[in-house]
C-alpha cells in the first residue's frame, strides 16, 4: 500500500492549491511591478509564471510524499517563496541588455532567497513537519536557483559558458544516474554539500551586482565551480566504493 491510497490525499492537495495559487498571483503581480519599471516586455511576465508553474508541476507527482501530512505548512511556504524568487530572475534569462539597477534588484532577490534558505529547514524542524516531499522540494529549488543564477552571470557576459556547469552539473549528475543506477543509491547527509551549495549560490549571486566584473567573476565563479566538481566527485567515489564492496560480498 502507497502513501497515496494509506492517507486521504484531499486535504494535502487542497491545502497545497491555497497556497500555491496566491503565490502565482502574488509573483504575477511582482512581476509586472517589475516589469513597468524596467519597461520590460509582457513576455517578462509571462516567462516567470510560466517558470513557477512548470517547477511546481514537475514536483506535483511527489507531493504524495508529504503524507500523512495533510497542510503544506509554513516550511514548504517558504520553499515556495524562493522558487518565485528563482522565476523572477529566470524571466529575465533571454532578455535584452539588463540595466545597472535592475542588476542591483537581481542580486537583492537572490540576496533575500539566499537568507531563506536554511529558514525552511528550522520551520519544518520546530513544527514538526519534515517530509520526504519537502527535503525534495528544497533541493530541487536549490538546483534550479543556482541554474538560473549561473544563466546570468553567462548572460551578463561575467563569465564564460562553462559558468552554466554549475547549475547543470547537478542535473547531469541525476540524468547518468539513469544510465548508471548505483549513482542513484542514497547519499548519507553531509554538511559539506550544504556549504558548498550556499556558497556556490552566495559566489553567483554577488557576480550579479554591477561593480563586479571579469576577471574576478570569472575568477570567484571558477573556484565556485571547482569547489561544486571536488563535492560531486566524492560523492561520486564514495557510491562507487559502496557498489564495488557490494559486488565483492
């Protein structure tokens, strides 16, 4: 029996739908704020609803996973919050030339989704409402940010191409575990990942801001880099250590 037939789901969904649609309203309306100000196009708009809407239904088939929850809670709220964040800077990945204090406003944004991280976490740990879905939830916003993070800097001409590695790598990492399924066996919890996903994500965010420029983005978004490659590597060894020695029992 799944967690889905063992729990009624209805509550869980309803409560996640009064969530979720206020905060699409409440980004549409960020965004065309956003977007008067800057004289910004309607595609601006629509490319950051549009970003929140396809993340959270790529995440919908797991909510399941929140069970025997039945509200959403203030912890995946806040989760929330940063992905609306990440859609409001990945509505500007394809625009034209980013003026010097919309610049200001993108590092600001990342700013504040950079301090919420962690707040979700404590939330979840003092209501009492941790959930395989909201571990999911979190990390998956972590990976996206970072992916739209580096987008820019490449967008802003702060970096090469290869600064895109940095939100990609994760994803990569993932798609060969198709290929290789001992790649998708669980990971014990490290502290180092978190270090190196806050400071990979803090190393993009202030490449954003306008006094910044190569060769030190190029130079900090490289050791950003390099730190985020050594992490996947041993987390790499450590599950190809572990398939080796179940091979020799």
């Amino acid at each position: 029996m799944n967690r889905s037939t063992a729990f009624p789901f209805q509550p869980l969904l309803i409560s996640t739908l009064l969530t979720v649609v206020p905060a699409i309203l409440l980004l549409a309306s960020a965004a065309s704020a956003i977007a008067a100000r800057f004289q910004l196009p309607a595609s601006y708009i629509i490319q950051s609803i549009a970003v929140l809407i396809g993340l959270l239904l790529t995440l919908l088939p797991f909510l399941p996973q929140h069970q025997p929850l039945q509200r959403l809670g203030a912890a995946n709220t806040v989760t929330l919050l940063r992905a609306g964040i990440a859609a409001l800077l990945a509505g500007l990945i394809g625009q034209a030339m980013l003026v010097a204090s919309l610049a200001w406003l993108m590092a600001a944004l990342a700013g504040i989704a950079l301090l919420l991280d962690g707040v979700d976490g404590w939330l979840a740990r003092r209501s009492q409402m941790q959930s395989i879905f909201g571990a999911r939830f979190d990390m998956e916003v972590d990976a996206f940010f970072i992916l739209v993070l580096a987008a820019l800097v490449y967008q802003m001409d702060k970096a090469g191409v290869w600064v895109l590695l940095s939100g990609a790598m994760r994803y990569g990492f993932v798609a060969l575990g198709y290929a290789l399924p001992w790649l998708r066996q669980p990971l014990p919890p490290r502290q180092r990942r978190q270090t190196v996903c806050v400071f990979q994500t803090a190393i993009l965010a202030l490449c954003l801001i306008p006094p910044l420029l190569p060769p030190w983005t190029t130079r900090l978004t490289a050791v950003a880099l390099g730190l985020l490659t050594l992490s996947f590597l041993v987390d790499t060894v450590w599950l190809a250590r572990c398939r080796i020695s179940g091979m020799s029992r």
